[in-house]
C-alpha cells in the first residue's frame, strides 16, 4: 500500500448546489450538467470541475465491475460506491440510483432502500426507474423526504423486456405512452427525469411539457441538462461508444502507456532511482558503516 494521502479539501470554492438549484436552473434556461461517479478520486474531479450533479448510476455494475448489465449489482455494493463518492463531493448533488430488485417487489422495500442511501451513504435524491407505474412509489419516498430522479426512455433495467438496448418512443403509440409517463412523474413531485435514448424531437416536446428539469442521455439538445457516463466521455468502457457519446479524453491510453513505462523502468533496473529512496540519518550510516568494517575486518583476520 502506498502511503501517499489525499489532503483534506478546504472547503468549496462553489456553493452547495441543492435541488432547487436545479429548479432555477430550468426555469433560467441555464443547462445543466451532471456526470456519474463510482469512487472518491473520479468524484473529487468531477465535483472540482464545476458539475452540477453526480449520480452513483447503476451503469457501475458494467464499468466498474466488469457485469454484462446492470442487473447483478445490489444494494450492498451500490451503497459502498455512494458512500465513497460521499467522502469526495462538496458541492454537487449526490444522488444514488436504486439498482434493479431494490424496489421491484413492494413500495415497502423501495422506501427501506431509498432512505438506507440517504442514512447510511450520505445520498441527497434517489433514482428510480420507470414512468406511470412507479408513481406511487415515488409517492411514498416524496413522503419520506427524499427527492427523486425519474428515468424513462430506454431504462436498461428492463434490457429483458425490451428485448435489448432499443431507442424508445419512434412510433406515436410510444411517443404517447412516455409523454403519459413524463407527466405522471412531473405531477407526483420529481425533480428531474432522465430521458435516455429518445428521438431529440419527443425529449423537447416533453422538456417543454413538464416543470421537472429533464436530463438526457441519448435524446439529443433540447433537454434541460445532460448525463453522461465517466468512463465513456474517457475511453474506460473496452468497446466502441454509442452514437450520443462524446469522448473528451483517452484515459485508456495514458494509463496504459503509464503502465507500460513503470514495467519497462522495473525490468531494466531504471526505477526506482536513488532520489525515489529513503536513507538513513547521516550519524545512524556512519555507526553501520563502522560496525560493518570491523566485522569485515574480524573475517579477514579469521580467514589468516
Ligand atoms: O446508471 C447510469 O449511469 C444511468 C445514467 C446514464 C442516467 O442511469
């Protein structure tokens, strides 16, 4: 393990953005912006570079713990990733997605689990998944204080009953049913909708229709915000992006070049370097060079 720390942040040099923030935002027509983030350092940089909300997405379980979809993670691991994110983040909304199973069964356990984010992570909202028949769960955790993201569109949750990763809302019988579900969510109280993978003219008509900012992913410009995955916008994923995203830097290859140098630099005797190593204090050195000449002189005169 290395010893090297990271220093404590003093303080924020931004204000706290809270979920009115984001309301006022809308209503100023000021995008807004919003990235995930699984662990302390990505978060640190995230929230230090000026962006307004960070969500702990379930997209986790494919970035960061190598799964197919995001259906295998839990709670469990949901809640580490958030908690660390925690530790990170100073100005930007926190908010925690619910991960698949954690609200599927019973409003009940959709409640427990959304206040054990807030209680036992520090999470400030919760994501849920879903339009019209998640509204009265959405309801119950309104109830308990806690602000809720919604997300419709294509919700990878459902990749089963979808029957794969499919734009949604390309015919009117679609377009119908997520304007339905975009209201319904407005009028239960969230304050923001996710709206991923949606043809960019029914993302607009909707960000006109309701008062919840809409963030989206996948439906083009006319959102009030966006979200993107950090390992995407950084080349971390191993698979070519989709159309939406944009790559903002090449993190998979100054890592490996990084990588490759270090082991090259081991393998050829080139690191660690004398100015990289620790010594001894200047009294401590001369009492070992001098117990190790008298010993050395002992053998020789052993060996006469
Ligand atoms: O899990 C996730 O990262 C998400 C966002 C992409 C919206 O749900």
């Amino acid at each position: 393990m290395s010893i090297t720390s990271f220093p404590e942040r003093q303080g924020s040099a931004r204000p706290k953005v809270t979920t009115t923030t984001i309301q006022e935002k809308k209503q100023r027509r000021e995008p807004i912006t919003c990235l995930t983030a699984y662990d302390y350092p990505s978060a640190r940089l995230v929230d230090e570079a000026g962006i307004d909300m960070i969500l702990v997405g379930d997209s986790l379980a494919m970035v960061v713990l190598g799964y197919e979809n995001t259906l295998p993670v839990t709670v469990d691991e949901m809640l580490h990733h958030t908690r660390a994110v925690r530790r990170a983040v100073k100005s930007a909304l926190l908010i925690a997605d619910m991960p698949f199973a954690s609200y599927h069964e019973s409003v009940k356990e959709g409640v427990h689990n959304a206040l054990r984010f807030v209680k036992e992570a520090g999470a400030e909202a919760v994501k849920v998944e879903g339009g019209e028949k998640r509204i009265e769960l959405v309801r119950h955790i309104l109830d308990a204080e806690i602000p809720v993201m919604g997300h419709i569109g294509l919700t990878p949750q459902s990749i089963h009953k979808m029957g794969g990763y499919k734009v949604q809302g390309k015919d009117l019988g679609g377009i119908e049913r997520l304007i339905k579900d975009a209201i319904a969510l407005d009028r239960a109280g969230v304050f923001t909708i996710v709206l991923e993978g949606l043809p960019r003219e029914v993302a607009a008509m909707i960000s006109k229709e309701v008062s919840a900012a809409t963030i989206g992913i996948g439906a083009g410009p006319d959102c009030d915000g966006q979200v993107l995955v950090f390992h995407d916008i950084l080349n971390l994923t191993f698979s070519p992006p989709a159309k939406f995203v944009r790559r903002y830097g090449d993190a998979a290859a100054v890592i490996s070049k990084a990588v490759e140098q270090f082991r090259t630099d081991v393998a050829s005797g080139g690191y660690p370097s004398d100015a990289e190593s620790y010594h001894l204090p200047k009294e401590t050195k001369e009492a070992l060079d001098a117990i190790m000449a008298r010993k050395q002189m002992r053998k020789a005169a052993m060996s006469r």
